[in-house]
C-alpha cells in the first residue's frame, strides 16, 4: 500500500511542474537530516547574538528535513515550485508538527525582504524556530524509520 494522504494535491503539483518525481533516495534523505542537524546546533550557537540568522538557519533545517521525507518518496521541488512546493505537499501530506513550516515560511520570508514596518526577528522568534524545526526534524525521521513512505 502506498502513501495516500495529499495525493491528489501532489499529482496536481507534479502536472503543474512544481514538482519533479526523482530516483527515491533513502540515502539522500539521511543527508539531508545531517544538515538539517547542523543547522539546529548552528542556530542554538548564535540565537542570543544574531537571532535573524538563527531564525534562518532554524527555517533552512526544517525545510530540509521537509525535503527529506519528499526524498524517500521520489519527489523533488522544482525551480517553478521552490519553497513554496515543499510547504504544499507537506501541507497535503504530513499535518502534525509539519503544519507550522507554512509560519516558519512566512517569517523568514518577511525578515529576507523586509519593510520598514517589519519587525526585527527577536530571540523568542528564534527559540520558535528552533523548537519547531527540531520537532519536524524528529517526526521526520521517526516517519522515514517506519518504513510508511513509500516511493510516489
């Protein structure tokens, strides 16, 4: 049996070209956790200093252990789709933890490109960030361990 959850989002995302389907890579994935791990120790180093660029390492581990669960299933985000994909199909799929990534999203996005009127990232944004990326990190991996993803 395969995954089912979002699949009929997934398949629109893939006509539509926000996403590739690609060799599935368990390895891949395992890579991308060892990144996203970093990024968490690096974030943690730096909140109290620089709490925007914490912010944005937080935001780049969670999305990467995002990309890891599209890894194992064969699924890849296009140019056309970027970030944005990622946050849809785990939208579609994978609820949970996973559904504060689309704020994670759009914080980093308004301290990228800000407006005179944004606020500054502060450091219980980032303590934020950080604790939510973690939580997908290890609900990433726990779901890829279980064996329940299978290629799209």
């Amino acid at each position: 049996m395969t995954w089912q959850t979002g699949r009929n989002e997934i398949d629109g995302m893939i006509s539509q070209g926000e996403l590739a389907q690609v060799v599935p890579s368990d390895e891949l994935a395992e890579r991308f956790f060892e990144e996203a791990d970093r990024h968490l120790a690096s974030a943690r180093a730096i909140r109290a200093t620089d709490p925007t660029g914490s912010y944005q390492l937080a935001y780049d581990a969670a999305r990467k252990a995002c990309v890891a669960l599209l890894a194992v299933q064969g699924l890849r985000a296009t140019s056309a789709g970027g970030h944005i994909a990622v946050q849809d199909v785990v939208r579609a799929q994978f609820r949970g933890v996973f559904a504060r990534f689309p704020e994670l999203c759009r914080v980093r996005k308004q301290s990228e490109y800000p407006e005179v009127t944004t606020p500054t990232t502060t450091v219980d944004d980032a303590s934020f960030a950080i604790d939510a990326a973690g939580d997908m990190l290890n609900s990433a991996q726990r779901l890829v361990q279980s064996g329940r993803l299978d290629p799209f």
